[in-house]
C-alpha cells in the first residue's frame, strides 16, 4: 500500500513537473518574441534619431 502510495505521488510531481516545463518553454519563446519586435523598433529609432541629429 505504502509503495503504491510513493509511487502514485511520484508520478503526480512528474506530470506537473512536465507541464510546468512546457509553460516555461511557452512563455520564454513568447518573452523571447517580444523582446526582438521591441529591440528592431527602437534600433530603428535610435538609427534614425541619430540620421537626424549628424545631418544637421
């Protein structure tokens, strides 16, 4: 009974444990999206900021 029990609450925290994992890769991919779409904005910002200070 005792062993069933363990090995029951084993694989509970394996399941979670994946799930978590997979929300972690979800999240960080998203993260990861965002930040390159912000970063080419302000590149692009900052390039044509600095365009129209030098051709003065």
């Amino acid at each position: 009974m005792i062993i069933k029990s363990i090995l029951l609450l084993f694989l509970i925290m394996l399941f979670q444990g994946c799930a978590t994992w997979m929300g972690v890769k979800k999240d960080s991919k998203q993260a990861w999206e965002v930040t390159k779409d912000t970063s080419e904005h302000v590149y692009k910002s900052v390039k044509k900021s600095i365009n129209e200070a030098t051709s003065e």
